[in-house]
C-alpha cells in the first residue's frame, strides 16, 4: 500500500475489485462502469500498473460486461491514467477484447481502439498500434482478423509511407482470407480505408482488393462492397470510372443475390451522383430501370425509394420516357411495400415535371394510391401533397383529390383518420376560409365525437390549428357554438371532449370570446355528476388562469368566477378533482 495513501481511499477500490470477481453479472457490470472512480482514487500511476493489468486478465467474463468494459475504456479513459502519453497502454487489454468470440465486443472494443488512435502521438502509434494491428491481422483465429479491418483507416493518413506499404499488404491479406467473416469485415471497411489512399495506390492496390471482394462466391461479401464502388468512383474521374468500374457496375445491378441489388438499389443515388452525368445517362438509367421491374419486392421497394433523387440527374424527357412508366407498372405493383414506398416518394417527381406533364401522368396515379387498400399507402401520398399542390395548384387538386379525402377521412382505420386530421390545418392554408367551410368545416366538428380517443384528441389540436390559421373571428362563428354545444350531450364523452377542446384552443382565443362564450358553459361542467370531467374542467381553468393573467380584465375575470369555482372544487367528494382544484387554484392566485 502506498504510504501517503489514506485507508480510507483503498476501502472501496478494494470492494470494487471484489465486485469484478464476483459471481454475480449485475454487480460485475456496475463495477466496470465504475472503472474510470477506482482509476481516479488510485491515481493514474498506479491505475496504469495495477488497474488496467488487472482489466487485461478480465477477458473470461459474460458478453455483457465485456461490451461494458470496451465502451468505458473508448470513453477518454487515457484521462485517467496520466493524459495522451501514456494512452497507448489502454490497447493492451481492447486488443484481448478482439478476439473474443462475441461480435458486439469486437465491434465496440474495435471501435475504441480507433478512438484511442486519435490522441496517440506518431511515436505511439509506430511503436504500439501499428505492431498491434499487425498482431490481430496474422491472429491464429477469425475473430482478431475480423477485428483488424476495422483498424487500419483510422491511422493511415499518419503514418510514414514506409508502413502505409505494409498496411496495404496486409488488408490485401485480409480481403483474400479463407474464412468468409474476415473477407466481410475486408468489404466493409475497404471504403473508408480507401479514401485515404493516394491516387495511385487507388488504382494499383484499391481497386484490385475491391475486385476480388466484388467477385466474392459469398453474397454476404459481394453486398458490402456497394459502399466501396462508390468511394471508388467518387475518387475517380468519369472517364476512369467507366474504363474500370462500369464492368463491375453493371456486375452488382445483375447480381444474382437479391440482397446484392437490394443494396445496389438502396445507394443508387449516391452511385449515380458519384459517376458522373455522362455515365448516367448512357448506362444507368437502363441499370435503373431494371431494378424498378426486379423480380423481388424488397428490390423494387428500395428502388422505388430512389426515384426522385434519381431523376434530378435526368431530364424530363427521359424521366417521362424511362421513369414514369416504371412508375406507373408500380402503382399496380402486387407488393402493399412497393406501393407505399412508391407514394413516398412519386411526389417528388411533380416540381421535374412541371404542372402540364404532372396533371396529365401523375395525378391519375395520385388518385390511385389514395384509393388503395393499404392504410400507409393512402398516409404516405397524403403527407406528401404539398409538393404536388405548389406544382398543380389548388383548385385543381381540390377538385380531383378531395372526394378522397373525405373518403378517407371516414376510413374505418383509425390511424387514416388521424393522418387526415393532421393534414387539415396544412390543407385548410391552402384552400383558403370559404372553400374550407364549404367543403371540410362539418367534417372536422364529426371527429370531435370519433369512438377513438386518438381522433378525438387530434381533433381538437386540429381546431386549435386552425384557428391560428383563419383567425379568432372565424373561430367564433365556426367553432366555438358547436364545441360549446356538445357540453350539454347526455353522452359524458361527447362533454369531455368539449373540456378538452376548450382547454386545447383557449390559449388561441381572445377574452371577448372567453367571457361571452366559454366560461359560462364550461362552469356549469364543473358541477357534472362524472368526476373526470369535473377534473379536467379544473385542468382547463388552470389553463384558463394562465393564460388570461396577463391583463387587468383576464386578472378581474380569474378573481370573479375562476377562483370562486376551484374554491368550491377544492372540496369536491373525489380526490382527483381536489387535486387538480388545489393545482390550479395555486397557479391562479400567482
């Protein structure tokens, strides 16, 4: 024991200690989230010659606290045991988490070891990390190669030429490896590797290495290296791309793995924006299309997603040559995913079209997919009919989509109705006051009496919104008679909901209306024989009193008939009403 060390302090590393030995997981992995503690009451000395010792011997434990251990030794633990110079001694413990069998701890402790990368001096990272990637690279087991591909983009760029040129011999290795995991963790991290290699490495080492993995026999290998095809061709010039790239291009598109296109369609854009216009346009739009007409959904679905990213790199006579009937063959397609991933995305075609071009080859697939059976087909074109409104105008899209909304506004899902109501307010703006009332004002007044407590909710957040859309005249006319209207229903629900309206849009309304349409009705619910709506009418007066005390009549109007009513709640039969009385008598006597 150190002699200038109280006993005091040595109490609980001690405990500490016995707790990352005992048999129970839940107290060895609060111990190891306490690691950075112990390593502060130690002092950094002796936690670098006794602490992380200790932690390198720990390896034989449960994945859980492993995991743990790799996270907080990542977390700036160098701190701890005597600042940057010294951080290269935390590698020796992560390098024991890499090899074990457990993927998530090989991830993480990888992942630390590269954080750690990033405060080492040129020194440390020749003389400890370089040996230890080395080390994991030639490992006897899959696992630390697996682990060692993950450490080599991280310290490229710093290193001396001399062993950037045994770092690429070594990923070489790796991307050749017999065992398929160590070639996947290759695949994966080529990319980032890649974007710092010089322009010539790229051509003579990188893109041999991709290649290889490009032409892998497993699809699990082949799939990752999409993501490095296109750090490759973004690093390229168009005309190298299509000298050396465009064979393994087409290559990935007709992979016989669906999950190879899967991620050939998933990244299309980027391949596409990486390439160049040229190449876009003689080559990609026919890879392009045959993903959107793949025989596997899960293809179309990602392909679909693509579309309007896609099209911006075209013009628009190719888009309505070559795009718009793919697209149309999808609003048919047999897949309920592919239709919603294609409503998604169709609208963004409308602003590359144009009015003309999009009233005559969308809007009919627009109506379309309003009427389709699945309820996130019909969410999806809705949440996106702004786009199409500023492109087509409103009268227009009233004309041809609003009967569908009103459809769907009555669709016995209730998470449609909901999307609709959310809707409302966006498309109130733009239908403007008369049109509004006219066509869609009942509609919104039926939901506040929807079987649904989520519509019923929503409806009066709708109210709210659009009273901060027409104006608190309107609202006067059009929505508070019907709302006040309903607290005198023999149904307790159609009641409550008018306490919740109330307390929902009275932040949007003026005194004026609130003195001579609101607090009457709603004083006369605070004596309901249901002791939930006389809460919630305590709920809504709290609300009430905050928002009206900031003038000499709100404060006049509290006094007079807000606190006299929660006076008398105060002392109502049920314990929740007392509760928010007293709760909204204290706000309102503030």
């Amino acid at each position: 024991m150190d002699a200038g060390f109280p006993p005091e302090d040595i109490a609980p590393i001690a405990i500490l200690m016995d707790e990352l030995r005992s048999e129970d997981v839940q107290l060895r992995l609060n111990a190891i989230h306490s690691i950075p503690t112990i390593a502060l009451a130690l002092g950094s000395d002796r936690a670098r010659g006794e602490l992380v010792p200790f932690l390198q011997d720990s390896v034989d434990d449960e994945d859980e606290v492993l995991l743990a251990l790799a996270e907080e030794l990542g977390r700036n633990f160098e701190e701890y045991i005597g600042g940057k110079e010294y951080a290269h001694v935390l590698l020796g413990p992560l390098e024991n988490l890499s090899s074990v069998e457990e993927t998530l701890v090989r991830d993480k402790a990888a992942e630390s070891i590269t954080k750690i990368a990033a405060v080492l001096s040129q020194a440390q990272l020749e003389d400890h990390y370089i040996p230890l990637v080395k080390r994991l690279s030639l490992g006897e087991w899959f696992t630390s190669r697996t682990s060692s591909a993950a450490l080599y983009s991280a310290v490229y760029a710093k290193v001396s030429s001399a062993t950037q040129d045994d770092l690429r011999k070594s990923f070489t290795a790796l991307s050749v490896d017999d065992t398929p995991m160590v070639r996947r963790a290759a695949a994966k991290w080529l990319g980032p590797l890649l974007s710092h290699f010089s322009q010539n490495h790229l051509l003579s080492d990188g893109l041999p290495i991709y290649r290889r993995l490009q032409s892998d026999d497993q699809d699990s290998v082949r799939l990752l290296t999409i993501e490095d095809l296109i750090v490759l061709a973004q690093r390229m010039s168009p005309a190298e791309v299509k000298e050396q790239l465009l064979k393994q291009i087409r290559h990935s598109i007709v992979d016989k793995s669906w999950r190879v296109r899967y991620m050939a369609a998933s990244h299309f854009n980027e391949l596409a924006e990486a390439v160049g216009a040229e190449l876009v346009r003689e080559e990609l739009i026919g890879q392009y299309v045959q993903l959107l007409k793949d025989n596997e959904a899960e293809v179309r679905t990602a392909a679909a997603g693509q579309i309007p990213g896609f099209s911006k790199l075209l013009d628009k006579e190719v888009i309505l040559a070559r795009v718009v009937p793919c697209v149309r063959d999808l609003s048919q397609d047999s897949s309920q995913h592919v239709r919603a991933a294609l409503a998604n995305q169709i609208s963004g075609l409308a602003p590359l079209l144009g009015s003309e071009s999009t009233i005559e080859n969308l809007l009919p697939l627009f109506l379309h997919l309003l009427k389709d059976d699945f309820p996130e087909v019909r969410l999806n074109i809705i949440s996106k009919l702004e786009t199409v409104n500023t492109v087509i105008g409103i009268e227009l899209l009233s004309d041809s989509l609003l009967p569908a909304i009103v459809e769907l506004a009555e669709d016995k899902s209730w998470r449609v109705r909901q999307a609709i109501i959310e809707y409302i307010p966006l498309l109130a703006n733009q239908l403007g006051k008369p049109f509004f009332d006219e066509q869609l004002g009942n509609l919104c007044m039926s939901w506040l009496g929807d079987t649904v407590y989520s519509i019923r909710e929503a409806a009066t957040v709708n109210l709210k919104k659009l009273t901060e859309v027409f104006g608190v005249e309107w609202a006067k006319v059009a929505i508070v008679p019907k709302v006040m209207g309903m607290g005198q229903h023999p149904n307790y629900l159609f009641r409550m909901t008018t306490v919740q309206a109330i307390t929902t849009i009275t932040p949007s309304l003026n005194l004026d209306i609130v003195r001579a349409d609101i607090i009457g009705p709603l004083l006369l619910l605070a004596h309901d024989p249901i002791p939930n709506i006389r809460f919630n009418v305590a709920k809504s007066l709290e609300v009430l009193a905050t928002t009206l005390n900031s003038t000499k009549e709100g404060r006049d109007l509290i006094e007079q008939q807000v606190i006299p009513a929660l006076e008398q709640q105060k002392n109502d039969q049920d314990a929740d009403v007392r509760y928010f009385a007293a709760r909204a008598l204290h706000k309102a006597q503030l």
